[in-house]
C-alpha cells in the first residue's frame, strides 16, 4: 500500500516528471481508503529513479567533459536567464534532428563541441524539467540508452546555485 506521503510526493511530482513510456515506471494507487479521501488519481507515470540526476550530481557533472548537458529551453530563455556551466542549448524541437541527422562535422560547428555517441551520458534540463522529460524520451528512442534528465531543471539550478 502507498502512503498518503507518497501520493502528495508523486502528485507534487506530476508537473515537472511526466514522460511518455521510454522513460517511465508506472505506479499504480489501489487504495480504497485513499480514493475514499477524495484521491481519485489511479496511476501516473513518473521518470524512472535511474534516469535522474540531482543537483549534487550535475554540479559535479560540469566539471566533467566526458558528460554532455543539454539545455533544451528556446535560445531567449537562456539569453535571459543564462544556463548551467559547461551546458550547450539545443532547442527540444531540435533534439531528434540534431542527436539523429547532423553530421559529426555539422554537430561540431553547431555547438562547438563533438557530437555525442549513443554510448554518452547526456543530461537534459529546462526551466521545470518537463520539456527535460520529452527530450530523455526523444534521446533514449534513438539509442542513447545513457541519457538522464535533471528534474529540478534550471529551476532548482538558479535557486541552489545563486545563479538567477
């Protein structure tokens, strides 16, 4: 049986780590003493614990060139907010096209910095992580089966790091 803490976790979670399947475990709320209380959520799909990473985790990551980050906010999100150290911008609308089409050479001159191999770690993150989720979907669909996401997203980012 889930705790009620459990569902105030999961439900406080829905806004910021709903993926489609690729990337997901569904849990399942049976609950009748639960529904009774007025809880009528019955199953909801959260990013799977091994695909994300914590802040600690990618304040570490930066540091580390073997790891790539993704921003995947729009261009003027990050003009205006600025991003995590060592992260590139790649549009969500571009993820597929760029992970799937480009060229190594095409890659390169894009984002100053080699095309990722479907054996990479990368690391996407947004402004909530919603978009974050899509993007993971979108990577591990096209085999970079290393790929996590950064749930707390910029977010948490500007709030923990002092950066705004």
């Amino acid at each position: 049986m889930i705790s009620l803490r459990a569902v105030s976790i999961a439900r406080s979670m829905t806004r910021s780590a709903l993926c489609s399947s690729a990337c997901t475990q569904q849990y399942i709320i049976k609950s009748p003493s639960q529904q009774k209380r007025g809880f009528s959520l019955n199953s909801i799909n959260m990013v799977d614990p091994r695909r994300v990473v914590s802040f600690d985790d990618i304040s570490k990551y930066t540091q580390q060139s073997d790891k790539v980050i993704i921003d995947v906010r729009n261009p003027d999100e990050v003009a205006s907010t600025g991003k995590i150290p060592s992260s590139i911008n790649i549009p969500l609308g571009n993820v597929e096209p760029a992970l799937k089409s480009m060229s190594d050479e095409q890659f390169r001159q894009h984002y100053q910095r080699n095309k990722p191999q479907p054996s990479s770690e990368l690391i996407f993150y947004c402004k909530s992580g919603r978009r974050a989720c899509q993007a993971l979907d979108k990577a591990l669909q096209l085999g970079y089966s290393n790929s996590k996401t950064y749930v707390g997203s910029w977010d948490e980012w500007s709030s923990k790091s002092g950066q705004k």
